[in-house]
C-alpha cells in the first residue's frame, strides 16, 4: 500500500511539472508526458480504490 501511494505522488508530481511547462512555455512535448502521466494516474487510483476496499474489509 505505501509504495502504491508513493507512486500516485511521483505521478503527480510528474503531471504538476510537466502541466505548468505547458501552460507558462508552450512546450508541447511537456503537453504529451502531463497527458501519459495523467493516464498512469488514472490507473494507480483505480488500484488504490480496490486495495483500499480490500484492507477496510480485514
């Protein structure tokens, strides 16, 4: 559980960089990893929801 949340926190942070350099410099090529992160995030909170779901039952 604690390396599933260190890993939601490295994708977000990947996401907050990566999106500011888009919106402050343009940087397109920014634009295309805030987006790849955004997805692997998307799946790291989906598998956190169902561990978390799990543990709360035991």
């Amino acid at each position: 559980m604690k390396n599933l949340v260190d890993q939601i926190n490295a994708q977000i942070e990947a996401f907050q960089v990566n999106a500011a350099a888009q919106v402050e410099k343009g940087n397109k090529a920014a634009g295309t990893r805030a987006r790849k992160a955004a997805l692997e995030l998307s799946k790291l909170l989906k598998e956190f929801r169902k561990v978390s779901v799990e543990e709360a039952k035991n």
